[in-house]
C-alpha cells in the first residue's frame, strides 16, 4: 500500500513538468518536505528542470533535513543527491552545503558486510565547490587533495574534473603528482590525464606520452583515450607514431578509438586507410572507431 502511495506522488510530481515554475512551486514545496526521499528527490530534480530558484531555501532546509539519522531518512543517498544537484544546476554559490556533502560518508549494510553510499554526493559536491566565491582558493584545494587519494574511484575522477574549472598551475602540478603516483583504477588516471590535457594543452602532451607505453595495459589504453580527447593535431601525430610498436588488441582498439575521438584529418584518413587495406582485425576495428562519429 504505501509503495503504491509512494509510486502516485511520484507520478503527480512528473505532471508538474508542463506547468511551469511558478505554478508548480506549491506541490514541489510540500514534496521536499515529505519522509520518503524518493519523494525528495523528485521534487529536487523537476525543481531543476523548471529552474525553480526561488525553491533555493526550501532545497537547502531538505538538503540538511536528510543528513539527520541519514541512513533511516535517505537510504541510498538518494535524496541528498538530486537536492546537490539541483543546488548546482540552479547556481547556489554558497559553500556550506556543498562542504558538508563533500566530505559525508553513508555506510549501510549490503549482504556481506557494509558498503558507502555517499561517493555521488561527495563528487558533486566537488564539482560545486570551485565556483563558489566564499572560499579562498588553497581550501578548495585541501578539498581536492583528500579526494584524490579517497577510497571511491568515481569520486577521485570527480576530484580531477573539479581541477579543471579551478584551473592554474597549481591544479596542473597536483594532477601530475596523482597521475606520477598512479591509482588502483586506470580509469581514474586516465581522467587525471584528461584533465592535464585540458588545462595545460599542448604542453602537456610530453607529460602524458610516458604512459603510452603498451606494457603499460589499461593505464596506457586510458592514456591514449585522454589524448584523442583533447583533439589536438599534435596529439593526434602522437597517436598515429604509437600504431607500429602498438601490441595487445585491447591497446591496438583504445589507439584506434582514441584516434576517431580526437576528430583530425590526418587521423581519420588513416582509419579510413586501415578500413580498406588492413589486416581483418584491424580493419574492423577501425570501421567500429569511425562508427563512433558517422556524421564524419
């Protein structure tokens, strides 16, 4: 029965999309304000579709509302979640909120043991933080630290991409000390290196070039991605000079990938290139990087 209430307010609240802020401000108040954080958290992300500002107190009153005995009133993180991402969406600049979600850990029990549950709030939280102007620079930056070297992996990638908007050499040095460290998922160091590349551009090209190395495994394929996404000529002769020593299928695709993505002429020619006269693997490969972007 109160599954089935839950599933009716959830429905009503989709209603309010085609009525406007204004008009749907009323039912979006009363729903922040419910116990169910499904509820929260819908009325949070319609509020954000309809750029509901002035429901700015009444996000943040839920925001806090949630932290309290957290795990019975938000289970999932669920709630604090759309309500951080609402904050960001509808351009609350004031950090205390965001400070709180950044640094909040969730733990709830999961079969075997406990798992967090709060890594997708601490990343959003990231994310505010830099544009918020009550902060002065060096504390953002404590912030960032600890996150690189935090337990969730999805939150260390945030960290870097938060990075980037602060933008300065000091971001840049620090994702080059992550990125020397290295980090149990090479996803993580291949978004440390995208973010590099985003900052520093081409400069930063040698840098990421020492982990192009094949022996490298998946660090080396994330490397390769990272540089195909900052579409740079530069980085897309890198690219095409790794292709003869390139060994491994998986490293030879990512190559292949990383060479569509990064949308120059000298990269598509050469995929078009392996398509009609490469080995059938390679040749496949290579029709599956172009597909990536068929408009081209």
């Amino acid at each position: 029965m109160a599954s089935r209430r839950i599933e009716e307010q959830l429905e009503l609240l989709s209603q309010l999309r085609g009525g406007g802020a204004e008009m749907a401000a009323p039912a979006l108040r009363k729903a922040l304000n419910d116990r169910v954080n499904l509820v929260v958290a819908k009325a949070a992300a319609i509020a954000a579709e309809l750029g509901a500002a002035t429901l700015l107190p009444e996000l943040l009153s839920a925001f806090d509302h949630l932290f309290e005995d957290a795990v019975k009133r938000d289970p999932q993180c669920w709630g604090k979640v759309a309500l951080a991402r609402a904050l960001l969406d509808l351009g609350h600049r004031e950090s205390p909120a965001y400070l709180r979600g950044a640094v909040h850990v969730q733990r709830e029990k999961v079969w075997g043991g406990e798992a967090d549950t709060a890594g997708p709030l601490r990343g959003i939280c990231l994310l505010a933080l830099p544009a918020c102007p009550d902060l002065p620079r060096e504390r953002v930056l404590r912030y960032m630290v600890d996150a690189l070297t935090e337990e969730a992996a999805p939150v260390r990638s945030d960290a870097a991409r938060a990075l980037i908007e602060m933008q300065g050499d000091d971001c840049a040095l620090l994702l080059r000390l992550k990125a020397r460290a290295g980090d149990a998922d090479a996803s993580v160091t291949g978004q440390v290196l995208e973010a590099l590349l985003a900052l520093e551009r081409r400069d930063a090209l040698p840098f990421v070039q020492q982990f192009l190395k094949p022996e490298l495994g998946e660090v080396a394929e994330e490397a390769a991605l990272a540089v195909g996404s900052s579409r740079t000529a530069e980085g897309a002769a890198m690219l095409l000079a790794c292709w003869p020593g390139a060994r491994g299928q998986e490293y030879r695709q990512a190559l292949l990938r990383a060479l569509s993505i990064s949308r120059q002429d000298d990269a598509l020619a050469f995929l078009r290139q392996l398509v009609s006269e490469g080995r059938p693997q390679d040749a496949a490969d290579a029709r599956a990087a172009l597909a990536l972007f068929p408009d081209k």
